[in-house]
C-alpha cells in the first residue's frame, strides 16, 4: 500500500499489521454463512484496496472486518457457525503476502 499519509510509514506499517491480524484472526472464526458472505465482500474491498494504494479504503476494510468478527454470545436456535469457506480462506491467504509490498499489484 502506498499513499501519503501524513504520519510516514509507521502509519502504513501499522494499518498492514492490523490487517495481517484481522485476516490471520478470520482465519480461525466460526461465523454463520451469512456472515461469511458479508466478510467475504469485505476482504474483496481490502484485496481491492491494497491493490491499488488506496489506504484510506483499506483502513476502512480493516475496520469493518473487525466489526464483522464473532460475537460472545451466540442465541439459542441460531444459525450454525461455520469456518471460513474456501473461497474467503482462498482470498485471504493470497492478500497476506501483498500487505508486505509496498507497491500496488494494478497495472503489473
């Protein structure tokens, strides 16, 4: 990810070290397959994002995926929680390396 943002690059370091956490984090939730879809566009816009340089939206994927993370308390009768499906895990584990290179992935 690249983009000036004010503060250098801690910034940038710390934004790719929150979303390594969050991704890495994902990778081990059990959510309803609802939930799945929903994380499933959002790591679509961080994968989008990264690429592109865009911080501003990466920040805010990585936000919205932590906020999509389980809850403690699960209703009686609820939906089944499920792992990751393959396409979600797919996805994160080829964006992981990409957070570590400094220059976005477009136009390569």
């Amino acid at each position: 990810m690249t983009g000036d943002t004010g503060d250098g690059a801690t910034v940038l370091d710390e934004l790719r070290t929150d979303a390594r956490d969050v991704l890495a984090d994902a990778l081990q939730w059990r959510l309803t397959a609802a939930r799945w879809t929903a994380i499933g566009d959002v790591v679509d816009e961080l994968a989008a994002a990264v690429r592109s340089g865009d911080v501003e939206a990466a920040r805010t994927a990585v936000t919205a995926l932590e906020l999509l993370g389980p809850v403690r308390a699960t209703p009686v009768g609820a939906e089944p929680m499920v792992p990751a499906p393959e396409r979600v895990r797919e996805e994160i584990n080829e964006l992981v390396p990409e957070l570590d290179d400094p220059e976005p992935t477009s136009g390569r």
